[in-house]
C-alpha cells in the first residue's frame, strides 16, 4: 500500500482537489448572479421605511422622552445631562428642519 507519509499527503490534498471544482461552479453562478439583480424595490421600501420612521415615530418618542426625563431631572431623580442627552439625540436622529417641522403640525 502507501507509505505513511505519502498517505497523509494525500489525505491532505483530497479536500483541496475536491474543492477546486466546486469553486469554478461558484464564480460562475455568481458572475450569472450579479448580472441581473435589480435592487430597485429594495431600495425604495427601504427609502420609504426611513422616510416613515423619520415622521411621527420619532417625534413622538422624542417629545415623549424629553417631558419625561425633564421632570425626572426637576425632581431631582435623573442628572440635568440626560435631558440634554435626549436633545443631543433628536438633533442627531433628524435635522433641525424635519423636528420644527414635525412639532408645528401637532399644534
């Protein structure tokens, strides 16, 4: 039969030889793959999920965690940082433009 180390060295290389095939198969399926994937749909659920989370969602939370941590801090339950932490937040999470824009039309 096969001497120790021949034999090893061939157990070694039967994944190796397996494999090469397998990924010519694979670059070719995804070379065919991209070729036609059209990510439209995609990006307009995603633009219009962002652009509805973005309205009342967040405003609501917004208003909601300000009120609330702002009598937290007055009854001194929370330090006076946290409610500019949730101002630091909404100024990050939307423009100043869409929370102006957002908190008039709940007037």
């Amino acid at each position: 039969m096969f001497p120790k180390l021949a034999f090893r060295r061939f157990r070694r290389a039967i994944p190796l030889a397996l494999s090469l095939p397998l990924i010519g198969l694979a670059s070719q399926v995804m070379a065919q793959a991209n070729q036609g994937i059209d990510f439209s749909k995609a990006n307009t659920l995603g633009n219009s999920w962002t652009t509805w989370i973005m309205g009342n969602p967040v405003t609501w939370f917004f208003s909601t965690a300000f009120v609330i941590v702002g009598i937290m801090a007055a009854l001194n339950r929370a330090p006076w940082a946290w409610l500019l932490y949730v101002v630091i937040g909404a100024v990050i999470a939307m423009p100043a433009s869409t929370l102006v824009t957002n908190l008039n039309s709940f007037l």
